[in-house]
C-alpha cells in the first residue's frame, strides 16, 4: 500500500513538473502575435456583408468530452502528453474566455473586414447548428453566410527539441446567399508539418499554423467566388 502511494504521488509530481515546464516555456521572453497580425489575408477583396460561423463538431468534443477550448497535446517531461487549449496556447488574455470555434471565428471576421466586407455578427443563437445560422444570417440581412464546421484542429508538439509538430485539420465549409441558396460548399482535411524556429515560441508558431490554414481556406476558388459574386 505504501508503495502505491508513493508510486502514485510521484506520478502526481511528474505531471505538475511537466505542468510547470509547459507555463515557463509559454512565459518565455518572445512576445507574442498581437491579434492584428493572427488574422489572415487573402487576395481578393469582398464588398457583399458576410456572416461569419464556425461550429465545432470534432470528436475530440463531441465524443470524447474535451473541452471546446481544445486545441491538441503538448509533450513535455519524459515525453508526457498534457491537453493544451486556446488560451494560454493562442489566445491572448484579451481573449482568454474564448472556445477554439469562436478564436477562429474572430480571426476569420478580422479577415472579412480587412478585404472591405461589413462583417455581420451572429447571437449565441446563431451558433447552435447550422440551420440556426442560416436563419440568424437571413434574419440580419446578410449577403452571405460562410459557415464552417470543424470536423478536426489539433497540434501534436514535442517541446524537448526543435524539430517540426503536426496540425491536423478538417473542416466543411459551405457558403449561402442572402435567400439561403446554396452558392458553395466543400469538405477538406489533412495535417500540416510545421517546421518549428528556435528563436520562437510555441505558442508563436501554433498561431501562425492556425493563420496560414485558414489563408489558404479564403484563398480556395469556391471561397473568393461564393463571397465575392
């Protein structure tokens, strides 16, 4: 019995150590992305008022009962994994209350309104699902409604060496008109092999993995033309 206890408060130890490197690495000396440079850019500019909804229905949420904050796993001492969410692992603490759906939802609207559209912004109920949405958009007026629902985001980043961590992703996007007719949609996914830097912050280079991703969604042809036409 004794050396269960002991067998078990070590392991307690290890994983608030393991704890305690992840905080120390995050609070490292390299400043951080200010959120006027997380959001993406395109190409193309946008003059139609678009609503913006991102919806998560990863597994990792609605099945296995992580947090909405979820963004993947963090290795630390000897290699233990830890969950790692939004804040402090993206987010700033401006933002530091947000769930993964609305982080992304606020850069993509960041986006929006950098390329000329009047980003209309939907209520807690037009986040529900996506009819909800859909009815939200058309009841504001909007001009187009993207809606994207995540079916994967998660890193996987070893933080005893530098190397490169995976980004594994998947989302459907489908973009509708003012009347709710259908103009796009498509589904995607894949990982991302991010190459990390030495002179950067984890935190750093998981926001820019989150940027790029989401440039190269506006930049899909059925992007530009569903919220542009």
């Amino acid at each position: 019995m004794y050396w269960r206890i002991n067998s078990r408060m070590a392991s307690i130890a290890v994983l608030r150590l393991g704890a305690l490197m992840l905080t120390a690495l995050l609070a490292a000396c390299v400043a951080p992305i200010p959120i006027k440079d997380q959001a993406p850019k395109a190409s193309y500019s946008v003059s139609n008022g678009v609503a913006i909804a991102v919806l998560d229905a990863r597994q990792v949420v609605t099945v296995e009962k992580k947090k909405p904050t979820y963004i993947g796993r963090a290795h630390g001492v000897f290699g233990i994994p830890q969950d790692i969410q939004v804040y402090p692992w993206v987010a700033l603490k401006e933002e530091k209350d947000l769930t993964l759906a609305q982080e992304l939802e606020a850069r993509m609207a960041d986006a929006l309104a950098g390329m000329g559209s009047k980003v209309v912004r939907l209520d807690a109920g037009g986040h529900a699902d996506a009819a909800s949405a859909k009815r939200a958009a058309q009841a504001l007026g909007a001009d187009r409604l993207l809606l994207i629902t995540l079916d994967a985001w998660e890193v996987n980043i070893n933080l005893n060496w530098v190397g490169s961590f995976d980004f594994d992703w998947g989302y459907t996007v489908e973009i509708s008109d003012r009347a709710g007719a259908q103009l796009a949609t498509f589904k995607d996914s894949g990982q991302d092999v991010v190459k990390e830097q030495a002179s950067d912050s984890p935190r750093n280079m998981i926001t820019a993995a989150f940027r790029a991703r989401l440039e190269k969604l506006l930049e899909r042809p059925e992007v530009s033309s569903g919220l542009s036409k």
